[in-house]
C-alpha cells in the first residue's frame, strides 16, 4: 500500500515537473544570488 502511494505521489510529481521548475525560477529571481541558502534551493530536474 505504501508503496503505491509513493508511487503515485512521485507520478505527481513528474506529471507537474515544468510548474514546479517554473514556481522554482520565480522564487529564485527574488532571491540575492549571493545567498548561501540559493544553490540548495534551485531544483533542477534532477534534483526534483
């Protein structure tokens, strides 16, 4: 059952990957480059 619903959750995922990548850009243009915190937090589709 877990399985499945990880499964499914990563489906998700993958299925809304250009929404997340872009909500992602957007955060990140407000953001200083300069901040330690920005590297950790730009996803890539292999981060994702």
């Amino acid at each position: 059952m877990q399985g499945a619903l990880l499964l499914s959750a990563a489906d998700k995922v993958e299925a809304a990957i250009d929404k997340i990548l872009a909500a992602n850009a957007t955060d990140l243009a407000r953001m200083d480059k300069d901040n330690p915190k920005y590297d950790r937090l730009k996803l890539t589709p292999d981060r994702i």
